[in-house]
C-alpha cells in the first residue's frame, strides 16, 4: 500500500513537472492560442465552461454506457449459444473476429445512415467496437473447462443446462471480465468516434466527441484541450469501474484478480 | 514363506456377482489409436482391484468406459448387471486433481452433487455437515480451495464423491499429487472407509506399495495396446494397518508385484527396441 502510494505521488510530480514546462514554454516561445494553449487557458476553459463540458461528457458517458452493456448482454448470449452448439460456433466464430478488422470510423457513417443521428446509432458504434472482444474472452472461457470437471458434473447427471451455467459461465467469469475491461477502455472511443459522425441536432449540445468537432472548427482550442482531457478522464473512469466490478465478483476465489495489497 | 491359498476377503461377499463386468473390451480413438484390446475381467462386489500399468496403457481409459463417460468400441461393460450410464447413480469418481470448483467454497463444493441432482436444502447441508466430520474438513467448511493444501483438496474431493452414498467407487490416482505421509494417512483413512462402507473399489496408481495395501486384487496392464498382463490376488491379511507397511509379507508382496509390472514394462523396451 505505502509502495502504491509512493508510485501515486510520483506519477503526480511528474504531471504538474510536465504542466509547468508546457506553460513556461508557450510563455516563452509566444505560441498564438488558438495552436496551443497553456494550461492556465486549459484550466480557464474548464472553469467558465464548466456547464456544457459537464453535459457533453455526460452524453458521451451515457453513449458508451449503453453500448457496453448491450454488448456485454449480447456478447454473453453470443458466447453461451457458441459453447453450447459446435457447430455454430464454427460457421459463426469467424465473422466476429472479421467484425473486429473492419475499421469501425469506416462503418460508423452507414450506422448513422441507417439509424439516423442521435443516441441509438452512437451507442450502436460504440456497442459494435466492444462486441468482439466480449464474444472472443467470454467464448474461451467457456469452452475451455477442464474436460474431468465436465466428467464430475455428467455423473451427477447434470443436465447440458446446468453444465453451461453452473460450471462454464463461473469458469468463464474471469475471462469474461477481461473482455470487460478492454470493452470499457474502448467503448469512449467508439462512443466518440460515433459522435464525430453523429453530431446533434442542436447547437452545443452534442457529446465529446462532437464538441471536439465543434471547438475545432471555431479555432476554441482551449475548449477543446479540456474537451481532450474530459474524454481522457471519462475512458479511466470506465476502465477503473471495470477493474473494480472483475475485484469485486472475483477476489474471493481467482488468483489474477486480487489485489496485491491484500492479506 | 508360507504359499497363502485361500486369500482373506475383508469385506463379505455376495454369491460370486461381479458387480462390474469387463468383456473382451476394445477401445479405440477416432484417431486410430488403440487404447484396450480384448480386456476381459471382473470384480466382485466388496472387492478392491487396482490397475497397475505403465502410462497411457489405458487406466484411465477404462476407469471412464466404467463410469459410462465414453464408450466401448467393442465388448461390454456392464455395471451391478446395467449399463454403465444406467449405474451412475451408484458410482463416485474421484480425479487425480482434486477438480474442485474454485469458486465454490469447500461446503459448497461437497454439496455440489446433491445440488445437481436437486436434493432439498436443509438435507443437503446436513449431509455436508456430517461428511465434513468424516473427512475432518469441518473447520474449513467456508474456505475457497485456492486456501487449501493439496491433501486437504484431496480431502474435499473424496468428500464430494461420498455424500452421493456410492456403492462403487471409481479413483484415478487420486493421491498422486501428494507427499508420502500425506499419502500414506489417505490410504489408511480410504481402508477404514472401505471396511466400513463395503464399496466395489477400482483403484488407477503407479505405486505398487500402495496398490498391494488397498486391494485385494491388482489387475496388471501392458501397454501398445493396452491388455490384461496379470491378475493377482494380493497375498496380505486384513485387517491392514500402518504397522502392516513394516511387515516382511508386505515387503515381498510389493516385491513380487513391482517384478510382474517390471517385466510388462521391459516387455515393452524390447517391443520398441
Ligand atoms: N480422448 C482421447 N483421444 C485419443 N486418444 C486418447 C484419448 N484418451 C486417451 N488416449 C490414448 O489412449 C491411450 C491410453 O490413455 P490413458 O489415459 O487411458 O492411459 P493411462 O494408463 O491412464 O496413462 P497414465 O498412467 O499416464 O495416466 C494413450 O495412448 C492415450 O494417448
Ligand atoms: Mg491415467
């Protein structure tokens, strides 16, 4: 615990090291502000814009919120109809993986065609850059119990239900919260990505993603750094509520997920 | 020493029902291999046979074509007179790892047969409580099994293939992971359960010490394919206990054994050689 917060308190010096340097040197180099601006302008931004940074991020959130979860709901369902039936899992398996090389900035346009802007298509881009991830982590995990539990469970005459959610999902559940937490990290950008597209139908009121657009457009640098760092923030608050939703349901029992400082 | 004919039976027997039937049994995989050929003995009720054989003769193969886990290519195999899918009920198997859920607790491990064949909750968590007793595991009824030695793994393994109430019993080197005093109190412990409980025993090893002091019987396999090599009754009175290990009979016993695997073994050097 005191070694973590150690490492804490170092990464922090360094950060305000690096803040200091950057002011000294747009200071000193007389940068124009509309090509950088130094983080006092950042900090600025934040402060007087405080309010619709505070909705975009929360649109955005709510974007990447509701795609992750339709894909881990998805992902999950996907995953126990490929444990369960070879077959399909042979003929389909494949195109998920093809769903991950397809570049999602190249697809999101025809989401939007097809489900019109707003909410919907952008969670849609979101969920569609989570979804192989989930099938690819939860389909391992349960595919690949040990052959003697499966034995175990057939003498007691284990119906194949009870094999697939009493013995394959628990064993699944710490690959299944891998998949989580990649999904996590990478459901802002799809969440954003879809936002570029996307846009809003008002003025101001899009997401991160579309503000960035926006403050872009106008020369609003200094808007759109903050703009940066909230979707920064927003992607390590996603990845650290996953790491603690696998802590949580796993620490009891699976090795990888408990926490260093414990016992 | 004295030639012993008639060998001592510790547990009682039925009139001469084999309680488990292996006729000219052949097994071979999809891929070509041949696991058993023509395997053909029995085992009587009450009694305790070990398979002795040198790796991938088949043991296991066989102990799962009993279980009813994978079919005969030819032969049968026939369970208290059905088929081994019919008998289940009647069988335990224990693996050589202990094959324990890890994220079920100990207690919910050993329920977990009840749990599938849905028995009710209180009589399931009394029965776990009772065996718990039996295994001496009672104290750490609410641990995960990432908190356990290997033997007390072992411990909750066998406890979890007690509750179901099995007449026969089905081990594939279950004490192989352990340390020779550990395994060395498992043998004494599953005798003094054996005694009691009258099962039908087929015990898979590689330990001819232990094999000759749990059986009465040790059905010797040679591998390439996997076949009956030897059947011997083991010449050791009962009742066994750990001064039995120190006696000369058991000493020669194991001697006479280790002779007969040693010649399957070498059998199969000049095979290859
Ligand atoms: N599922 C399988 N598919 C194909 N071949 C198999 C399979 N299971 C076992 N075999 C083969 O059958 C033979 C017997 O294997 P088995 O596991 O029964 O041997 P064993 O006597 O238990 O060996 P060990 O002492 O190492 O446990 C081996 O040659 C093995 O490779
Ligand atoms: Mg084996």
């Amino acid at each position: 615990m005191k070694r973590q917060l150690w490492l804490a308190a170092n990464s922090l010096v360094v950060f305000l090291l690096l803040l200091v340097v950057w002011q000294v040197a747009v200071k000193a180099l007389h940068v124009p502000a509309y090509m950088l601006p130094g983080p006092r302008a950042v900090a600025r931004a934040v402060v007087e814009r405080f309010g619709s940074l505070e909705q975009s991020f929360l649109l955005t959130a709510e974007e990447a919120v509701v795609g992750l979860l339709a894909s881990i709901a998805v992902g999950v369902a996907v995953s126990l109809m490929f444990a369960q039936f070879s077959l399909l899992r042979r003929v389909l398996y494949p195109y998920t993986i093809l769903l991950q090389t397809v570049p999602i900035v190249a697809i999101a346009p025809l989401i939007l065609m097809w489900a019109g802007p707003g909410l919907i298509s952008v969670a849609m881009v979101a969920f569609l850059i989570c979804l192989p991830p989930m099938i690819a982590n939860t389909t391992q995990g349960l595919v690949s119990v040990e052959e003697n539990l499966v034995h175990l469970f057939l003498m007691h005459k284990a119906t194949p239900m009870q094999v697939l959610l009493q013995l394959r999902l628990p064993h699944a559940l710490p690959n299944l919260f891998v998949g989580i937490r990649i999904s996590a990290g990478i459901a802002v950008i799809g969440a954003i990505t879809g936002e570029l597209f996307a846009g809003s139908s008002r003025v101001g009121e899009g997401g991160l993603g579309y503000s960035i657009l926006y403050a872009s457009g106008q020369l609003e640098t200094d808007y759109l750094f903050a703009l940066v760092a909230a979707a920064a923030v927003l992607g390590f608050v996603f990845f650290f509520a996953g790491m603690f939703l696998e802590w949580y349901f796993l620490h009891n029992w699976h090795e990888g997920s408990r926490l260093e400082t414990q016992e | 020493m004295a030639e012993v004919t008639q060998v001592e039976r510790p547990v009682k027997l039925a009139a001469n029902f084999p309680e488990i039937a292996i006729e000219g049994v052949t097994k071979k995989f999809r891929e070509g291999a041949t696991a058993l050929e023509n395997v053909s003995f029995g085992v009587e009720k009450g009694e305790f046979v070990s398979l002795l054989g040198p790796s991938g003769c088949g043991k296991s193969t066989l102990l799962k074509l009993v279980a009813g886990l994978s079919s005969v290519t030819e032969g049968t195999v026939t369970v208290n007179g059905m088929t081994p899918k019919n008998a289940r009920e009647l069988v335990s198997f224990i693996f050589q790892d202990a094959t324990l859920l890890p994220w079920r607790t100990v207690e919910r491990n050993v329920g977990l047969g009840l749990e599938l064949e849905r028995v009710a909750r209180p009589t399931r968590e009394e029965t776990v409580r009772q065996m718990l007793k039996v295994v001496g595991l009672e104290k750490v009824a609410k641990r995960y099994p990432r908190q356990l030695s290997g033997g007390m793994k072992m411990r909750v393994s066998i406890a979890r293939a007690l509750v179901s109430r099995p007449r026969i019993l089905l081990l594939d080197e279950p004490f192989a992971a352990l340390d020779e005093m550990s395994r060395d109190r498992m043998n004494e412990e599953l005798l003094r359960l054996y005694l009691e409980q009258q099962w039908t025993v087929m015990f898979v090893t590689h330990s001819v010490a232990e094999a000759v002091f749990l059986s009465t019987r040790i059905v010797i396999l040679a591998p390439h394919p996997g076949r009956v090599a030897h059947v011997e009754e083991v010449r050791l009175p009962w009742p066994r206990t750990e001064e039995t290990r120190m006696t000369e009979e058991f000493e020669h016993e194991v001697g006479r054994i280790s002779r007969l695997l040693r010649g399957v073994k070498s059998g199969e050097a000049r095979e290859v050689a």
